[in-house]
C-alpha cells in the first residue's frame, strides 16, 4: 500500500500577480524538500497526476454560473474577483484540476488502492464560497471531496479539520446544516486575522448544529495550545463522531515564521498535530485520510511543513528541523479558557463532561 502524493505541473501556471504571497514558488518549494529528501524514490510514495474533475461534482458545490464566470475570466486572459484574488490563463485549468484531484485521491483510498494521500495544489480552496471568489480561493477543493464522499461513496460521517491559520469560512458554510460531516476549524482568532469568522458561537444550524466547532487561537498560541487543544477537544470530538473519513486543510501559515499571520507553532508542533491526526484516523476510519493544501506563505515552512506531512502518511522516519518558538504563558492560558468554553458550549462534546 502507497500515499498518493496528487501533483500537476498546472498548479504551478496559476498566478494572480507579480510578487504575490499566493505564489508557484510556494508549491516548488514543498516539491524541492520532497525530492531532495528522496520521497519521490521511495516505493511507499506513488506520484499522482490528476485529471480535471467531473463538474456535475463541481456543480454541488458551486453555482454554475459562478464556475463559467472564471471559465470565462481565464480564456481571456485573467481578471479581478478581489483586490487580492485574480485569475490568468492557467486558473480554471488548475483549480478544477485541483478538485479532480481531490475526488481521485478519496476514490483510490475508498478502493484500497491507497492508504492516504497529500493533495498538493494550488489555488487553495477553504476560503471559496457557492458562488464567491474569496482570500486566494476558486473552488474549494476539500468540500468537493467531502460532498463526493457523503453523496457518492455512501460516507455517513466525514471529519475536517482546518489547522491553517485563517478560518475555512467556506468550508463551514457549506455543511453548516449537515450531520454528516463535522467541520473543526483550528485558527487565529477572527478579531485579528482575515477573514474575520470562526468564533466559538459559530456552531451550526438545523440539524447541522453542533458539528461546527470554531477554536479561534489567540495571536501567539502554538505547540503548547495545539497540544491541548487535540488532547481536549478534537480527540474526544473524535471519539464522539466516529468518523468514517478524516479529511484535513492544512496551512502552513500557522507556523510561527509566517509573514501573514502571528501564530506560534514549530515544524515540530505541526508535526506533532499531523502525528495525532494519523492516529484519530487510525482509530476511527480505518486509516482513511486525505490532506488538502491551503495556506502558507514562507517558503522554507511550506517546504520543511510539506516534507513532513509526507513522511507522517507513507510511515516513515519525521525530518527534525531546529526552528523554535516560545509560546507566553498568557497565550496558554487564554487557550486553557478557550477550551473550557468549548467544552461546555459544543453539544457534541455535552458527554465528554460527564
């Protein structure tokens, strides 16, 4: 059995302006730490060129109209969504290659044909809404394969987990009404970060309520807080949901050396979180886990983060790095109290503290 590792050289053409953080260089930084490390060498590593996706699968997330707009945007040449968010030539191309990518590596896992997999893409995908171009994002690549999973492979219960350091703001609102996939967003607090949501009252609607599970981290917060943060909150949440699928936006941009972002975690810290992760997996889903790329935007995080995402999934030794943070002791115990709320207020939660 193998990690896919789902990789096309058109992640790399999208590009929304000169000297912006969104760049290719990101993904050809992650790609250079795997190749020198020899992953692509390895036997337990199988390099995945994906294929656009299926858009009726597109379509269940996003208005039709919306997806020909950036159609549309990209045979022209480029455009403006946002001040920050533009397409060029490459973009359709590479975001419904992205998604495609994304539905092809929960296939191979559901066939047996993979033990997991890192989709390592661009444009990123947490931030986009139905129709909402929005912080970098297209389509949001993890809420396809989500959807696709639950609709299409008959999964019950789909977890994702959001570590990038901006709240996956897309992603809550599309299941923000579903039992069946429970969304838990670990971000810098929405007061001091784009895109401004993810707050602990965010938790769901309808029969969705309570499978929203917002941890808005205080500016600083790193290994320290995150380790509290799965030994109180995720894993129990786990433990209660049982899920049959785990799938994770990871972003890179939580690392403490980020240039957008003030959280505090190590290469260590995150992974740590990626160790835990596999575990959860192993416990509840057989071992079914897929990661999704989102955010980060140093460069030597991005590809020392990579690396190490990829050597957790395919079992092999963790690449030590010797980047080091000191979270304050103030930070800590704002988290402590952030978790005491949570456990309290998050319905799922309610027979943890019995």
């Amino acid at each position: 059995m193998v990690t896919d590792l789902v990789y096309h050289e058109v992640f790399t053409k999208h590009e929304m302006s000169f000297g912006h953080p969104e760049s290719p260089d990101r993904l050809r930084s992650a790609m250079t730490y795997i190749r020198n490390a020899g992953c692509l060498e390895d036997s337990r590593l199988n390099l995945l060129t994906p294929v656009p996706a299926d858009m009726d699968e597109v379509y269940k997330i996003h208005g039709k109209a919306y997806l020909d707009g950036i159609k549309e945007k990209s045979s022209k040449g480029g455009g403006f969504y946002t001040l920050d968010t533009a397409v060029n030539s490459h973009t359709y191309e590479a975001a419904i290659t992205a998604a495609g990518g994304g539905i092809e590596a929960v296939n191979r896992i559901m066939e047996g044909k993979s033990n997991n997999a890192f989709v390592l893409c661009r444009p990123p995908g947490h931030h986009a809404e139905y129709e909402r171009a929005f912080g970098f994002c297209f389509i949001n690549n993890i809420a396809v394969a989500a959807n696709h999973l639950v609709q299409t492979r008959g999964i019950n219960r789909v977890m994702i987990i959001d570590y990038d350091a901006h709240h996956g703001n897309g992603t809550q609102n599309t299941f923000y009404s579903s039992n069946q996939v429970l969304y838990v967003g670990l971000h810098q607090d929405g007061r001091t970060l784009f895109p401004g949501s993810g707050f602990p009252n965010e938790m769901g609607t309808g029969s969705g309520f309570g499978y929203t599970v917002n941890l808005a981290m205080y500016p600083g917060a790193g290994d320290v807080s995150y380790e509290l943060a799965f030994t109180d909150i995720i894993e129990p949440l786990a433990d209660v949901f049982k899920p049959e699928f785990i799938l994770i936006s990871v972003g890179f941009d939580c690392h403490y050396q980020d240039p957008l972002t003030s959280l505090g975690l190590t290469t260590s810290g995150i992974a740590m979180i990626n160790a835990r992760l596999k575990r959860i997996a192993a416990t509840h889903a057989s071992g079914k886990l897929a990661y999704f790329l989102e955010g980060g935007y140093d460069l030597d995080a991005m590809g020392m983060g990579s690396l190490n995402v990829l050597e957790e999934l395919m079992g092999i030794p963790i690449t030590e790095f010797t980047d080091s943070y000191s979270e304050s002791e103030p930070c800590t115990e704002y988290t402590k109290t952030l978790i005491a709320h949570t456990l309290k207020a998050a319905p799922l939660l309610s027979e943890v503290l019995k």
